[in-house]
C-alpha cells in the first residue's frame, strides 16, 4: 500500500514568551499536521473536500470571484472561537471530516513542540527542520507496522521558503544514519496549496491543531481555547495516530 501524506504549519515559528509579552506572544506551539491518506482514495477524498468547501463556504468564494478549485481559505482564518461558536455548520462539517478521513482508511498526524527557547536562543528554520524529521519518522514508523505488506510513503508539504534545507535534511533522513526512513519513496514534495484540496484540508486540520495546541500547552493563558477541546479534542484523538506536543 501507499499512503500520500500531506502536512502545513501550524501555531507559529517565532519564539514564545507569554500572551503579555509586547513581541512573542502568537502561540506557545509550533509543528506540523495534516492527513494521510491511501493513495487509491485521493482522488476521491479531493472530491468530496471540493464539494464540503464549496458548500460550506459558498458566499466567500462567490464573493471572491475566483474558481472554487483555485480559492482557499487558511485553517487559522476558520477555525476562529467566534465561527466554532457561531456556526454550528462548521462544527457538523468538521465531525464529518474526520469520519471521512476515517471511513477511508485514512488517519490525522499531527507533530509539534512546545517552544521553551529564549528569544535569543531560538532558531526558527532549525525548529522546522527538526519537527520534519520527527514527523518523517512517525510516519515511517507507521509504514513499518504492518510486517504482512510492504508500505510505502511520498509526503507533501507546503511551500516553504527554506526548501533547500528542508529537502536536504529530510533527504539525510531518509538514507543517512543507522535508521533510514526506508518507507519514504522521495524526499518531501512542495506545492502551492490554492492549487490542491488535500493541501488545503491539511491546512484546516493545522489551524484547528494550532489552536487545541496553544490551549494544551498553556491552558491559562488562551482559555478561549476550550471550545475546541470541547468540540473536537476527543474526535481528533480518535483519528489521530503517532500524534503529538513535546518539549
């Protein structure tokens, strides 16, 4: 079997020092989730993301006079406490999001750090290197599972200004050292997600992981958070594998 794994950003890059600070005060997370899917279901799944888009958020792309395969709307932008709140269409579409991701024998995979660096310490390309090299290794080992098939992987990611040194580390990855990522078929492809519907759903899937993710790890100062732990934390978890936030 082959799986296609597609993955954005969510939380932010920068450094944390509180919600107070005057500066570093966007997210106390940062690391990369999306979906993954066979790859005998991506055609279909890109369908029925198309249509739940276009449907759900028919007057924005109206209004933007764009094509609806070409208009994309960010996670971040979506996944607000006042349209989780509000729409109750958005929470009804999200539950059958992750069923569909389910039903097709798909999963969430979600990879990310709780920011701890000072300012001054902190190296944002050097922390997205590091968290696409964990999440290659979640996913190999999830390929590796099942001894009774042989599994294979090709991951896509978001454009990224650095994709040079992104696509040489997780090269490095995949043949270097004492454990290669022998299941990922190439290094990461990046593409432009207004491009992609399975780019776009990962997208949405990072921005409402960004938010769970701030309230997780800093539950006191995003309690406006919890909406989404209420709505969706035990959904995603039940979709999710090898996910997760560390230090």
């Amino acid at each position: 079997m082959t799986y296609l794994a597609y993955l954005d950003e969510f939380g932010h890059i920068g450094p944390y020092v509180g919600r107070s600070d005057s500066k570093h005060n966007d997210s106390p997370v940062f690391g990369l989730a999306g979906l993954v899917l066979p790859a005998t279901e991506v055609r279909g799944f890109g369908t029925w993301f198309f249509q739940r888009k276009a449907n759900l958020l028919a007057f924005e792309i109206q209004r933007s006079g764009k094509h609806p395969a070409v208009w994309e709307k960010k996670g971040s932008s979506l996944y607000t406490v006042t349209n989780v709140g509000r729409y109750r269409e958005l929470r009804t579409f999200t539950n059958r999001f992750f069923k569909k991701i389910k039903s097709i024998g798909g999963f969430i995979l979600y990879v990310g750090v709780t920011k701890t660096h000072l300012p001054g310490q902190h190296n944002p390309n050097r922390l997205y290197a590091m968290v696409l090299v964990e999440a290659i290794k979640r996913l190999n080992e999830f390929c590796e599972k099942d001894v009774q098939r042989s599994n294979n992987l090709l991951l896509v990611i978001d454009e990224h200004d650095q994709r040079s040194a992104l696509i040489t580390e997780a090269s490095r990855s995949m043949y270097g050292g004492q454990e290669p990522r022998r299941h990922l078929i190439e290094p990461p492809f990046q593409a432009e997600s207004h491009r992609y519907q399975t780019l776009q759903a990962a997208d949405w899937i990072a921005g409402l992981v960004g938010r769970l993710g701030a309230f997780w790890a800093d539950p006191s100062a995003f309690p406006e958070n919890e909406i989404f732990r209420r709505y969706f934390g035990q959904r995603l978890h039940d979709v999710q594998r090898r996910s997760g936030l560390r230090s």
